[in-house]
C-alpha cells in the first residue's frame, strides 16, 4: 500500500475491505490469473504476486514481507496461507528460484499463459474453488486485525518514521 | 492506472501502471483490478507491473533496507 495513504485512516477500512475481495476474487475466479514479477514485489505487492495462481520471476525479481520490520502484522498475508512462515516472520527478502514457481522471461510468461488456456475451464475452475475454501471467512475474521494493525498507535508511529 | 493490455485471444495483461508510486496499490487501483477481473472476457490475466518493478507495497521518502 502506498505508505502515505496507509497514514491516511479513514482510507484504512474501505481499502482493506477492496483488497479482501481482491484476495477472494483472484483465488476464485474461473479466469487463470498470472503474475509477471520483474524488480521488487514488496508487502501487498508480494502478496498480490502470490495470491495468483502462478508466479513467473523476471529480471531482478525479489520478494519481501518487511511489515514484521516496521511494526505491522500482515494479517490478510497470513489468513491467504500460500507464503511460508519465516518470510512473514523475519521479513528478509528472497529470491525468485526460492518461492515463486518458475523463473524466466517474459516470454516465459507468456507460455504459460498459453499452457493456461489449454486446460479444460471447468475443471480448473472447480479446482480453485477447492483450493479456496474458507479464504473469504479467514480474511473476513482477519479484517479487524488487518484494520487495526495499519492504524494503532505504534504502527502510525513507526510508518512515520519513514516518511520523515 | 491501470492498464489494460489484449496480448492475444483470451489473453490479457493487467498492468499496474503507477510507476512514479512504484506500482503501490490505492483504492483506485485496487478497484480498477476487481472490475478488469470481473468484467474482461480473457481466460488468462497476466498481472504486471511498469517501470521495472512489479509492486512496493511500501513507498519509503528515504532509502529502504531493500532498495
């Protein structure tokens, strides 16, 4: 999230309930969802990349969760249940051939959003509502946490400091 | 903010097009997202960002530990 408008508290709850049914709508969706990451996919931008159905890493492609370091629990992150453990706690950035499923170019990319299109839509559409089960209820009950964690006290402070 | 990209048939790319925030994700963009994947006919979405980077969910004035 932009960090000046995450000092912003009156956007805190409409751009958390927006980012839920973004969350929700990418893991149920009939559609094949791809995410192409070149350079730095950091917070809600790593967990945009992962919460697709596929990552392909491209030039300079790193991952971070550094909310940990900044006083903020990244609850929405935790409630997607598709990133291990030791990078929302330690926030260390990682490199591509660590997490996402393949490395390549864009071309690469691409190719797989060809391979994407050969299977058969009703199964694939059926096998993600399998895989998503409960994650509308997870960030549903984790919304006051994801709230909260944005705009108490010591979150505030510490986002200001790095702005000042 | 959003751009969105017809690569070929059934194939879209959804690109985050606010490289001077890094791609962060606002409201608008956020919602813009949800009416691309709600409302494109294209089987595939190829989420992408612009400016060479895909998306920092954190804008730092100063030098971030991972910039």
């Amino acid at each position: 999230m932009d960090l000046q408008e995450t000092l912003n508290l009156q956007l805190a709850e409409p751009v958390a309930k927006a980012l839920l049914e973004l969350y929700v709508l990418l893991q149920t969706t009939p559609k094949a969802c791809l995410s192409y990451v070149e350079g730095g996919a950091y917070g809600g931008g790593a967990g945009l990349a992962l919460a697709c159905d596929f990552s392909i890493a491209g030039r300079g492609a790193q991952i971070a969760f550094p909310e940990i370091q900044k006083g903020i629990i990244p609850a929405f992150i935790v409630g997607l249940q598709k990133v291990p453990p030791a990078l929302l706690l330690s926030g260390r950035p990682v490199k591509p051939s660590q997490l996402l499923n393949a490395s390549g170019g864009e071309t690469l990319a691409l190719t797989v959003a060809e391979q994407f299109l050969q299977m058969e839509p009703h199964a694939f559409a059926a096998t993600k509502q399998l895989l998503s089960q409960g994650l509308r209820a997870r960030l549903e009950a984790l919304l006051p946490l994801h709230i909260a964690s944005k705009t108490s006290v010591e979150a505030q402070q510490c986002l200001k400091l790095f702005l000042n | 903010m959003l751009t969105i990209e017809p690569i070929q048939n059934n194939i879209v790319r959804l690109r985050l097009n606010r490289p001077d925030k890094k791609n962060a994700l606002n409201l608008e963009l956020i919602q813009a997202l949800i009416e691309a994947l709600q409302t494109h006919p294209a089987r595939v979405c190829l989420l992408q960002g612009s400016g060479g980077f895909f998306l920092r969910g954190w804008i730092f004035k100063k030098h971030s530990i991972y910039s």
